[in-house]
C-alpha cells in the first residue's frame, strides 16, 4: 500500500476501528493484528504510536516488568492507580494490546483476557468484550485521534496535526490575499500555494 496521507490516515482507521468495534470477539484475533500492522507500515501513524511510547515511557516501563513475579499483584495494582486520566487509559491499552499481540499463536478470545487479567468483571465473555472495548481498545483510539487532530509538533520527524495543518493553510491565504492587494500575485505563485497546502498532509516537518 503506498503512504497515506492525514486524511486517508483518519478515514482507513475509521475503517478499521469500526470493523473491530462490532466484531464478534473471536474475529479479533485475527483483525486487531491487521490493525497493529496497518499502523506501523504508514509513517504518519508509525510516528505517532512512537510518540506515544515516548510521550508514557514512564507507564511503559512499569508494564514491561517481569509478571511472574511475587510481587506481579502489588505492582498490577499500582499501574491502575496511575490511570488517572483518559489519556493514560489510551496509552495504557495501548501497550497491552501491543503486548498481547507479540503472542505468535492467537486463541479465542485472545485479546478481550485483557479485561480479566486487569480488571477481573463478573460475567461471561460477553462481559469480558465490553471491558476489553471500554478500558483498552477505545481510549487507545480516542488517544490516537487526539494526536492526529491536535498534538504539536516536538521533532522534526513529527507530522503535522489537523489542526496545525489548518494554521498553515490559513497563513497562506492571508500571503495570497497580501500578494493580490500588492499586485505581485502570478498564477504560478497560487499553484505553488495549493501544492504546498496538499503535501503539507503527508510530509513531516523536516520534509
């Protein structure tokens, strides 16, 4: 697949999030992996989930601990405290999806035992699948759609926001408008213009 840009970066994970939204569980295993491989292939959503590895390293490093440890329970309910936003719920759903897919054989309902691994619900899988949805999977998309609609920009490997994108397109038409009133405006100037505005979704800021 060639590199998408912002927007069909936004539309194919819209794609995506609502085919897993509604799957029947068992199907999970085969399309949340699908979804992990989609984000890491496109360099726009590769550079984000980079970003939110860099951004919670600090969450990060308290999941990669060794689990079968003793003191694997102590620990598992210090993480849960340190939850204390949406933001680090995302972050946090992340990183156990992603290490839940490192798993190379997937059985049923391989990802939504997440949900009793850490928060233990009464019920069947049913119940375990609307956990799953609620604690992992959706504040992880939430957490994704919040980068790519309104993070600045910290490295020159980073992409631009949608709403940075918006900055940038305005200050043009306001350079565009300045130029006509100057009587300095050329039709090639105006096309360079539009064609900055387009590249500007697929390219990061040292590009």
């Amino acid at each position: 697949m060639r590199n998408l840009d912002l927007n069909e970066i936004i539309d194919k994970i819209s794609e995506y999030t609502s085919d897993i939204r509604y799957s029947d569980r068992e199907h999970l295993k085969v399309k949340i992996p699908q979804f992990l491989q989609f984000l890491e292939e496109q360099p726009i959503s590769k550079r984000t989930t980079e970003r939110i590895a860099e951004d919670f390293s600090e969450l990060k490093k308290m999941l990669n601990i060794d689990r079968n440890t003793m003191s694997w329970q102590k620990e598992q309910k210090q993480i849960l405290l340190t939850l204390k936003t949406r933001e680090y719920q995302g972050a946090f759903g992340y990183f156990e999806i992603l290490n839940k897919n490192l798993t190379e054989k997937k059985y049923s309902n391989h990802f939504i035992e997440l949900a009793n691994e850490w928060y233990e619900p009464r019920g069947n899988y049913h119940k375990y699948h609307e956990f799953f949805n609620t604690y992992f999977f959706e504040p992880f998309i939430e957490l994704l759609e919040w980068y790519f609609r309104e993070s600045k920009i910290e490295q020159e490997k980073d992409y631009f926001s949608r709403e940075e994108i918006l900055k940038y397109e305005n200050n043009i038409e306001i350079f565009e408008i300045q130029l006509r009133k100057l009587g300095f405006g050329q039709q090639i100037i105006f096309d360079e213009a539009d064609e900055i505005k387009e590249l500007i979704l697929g390219l990061n800021k040292k590009n």
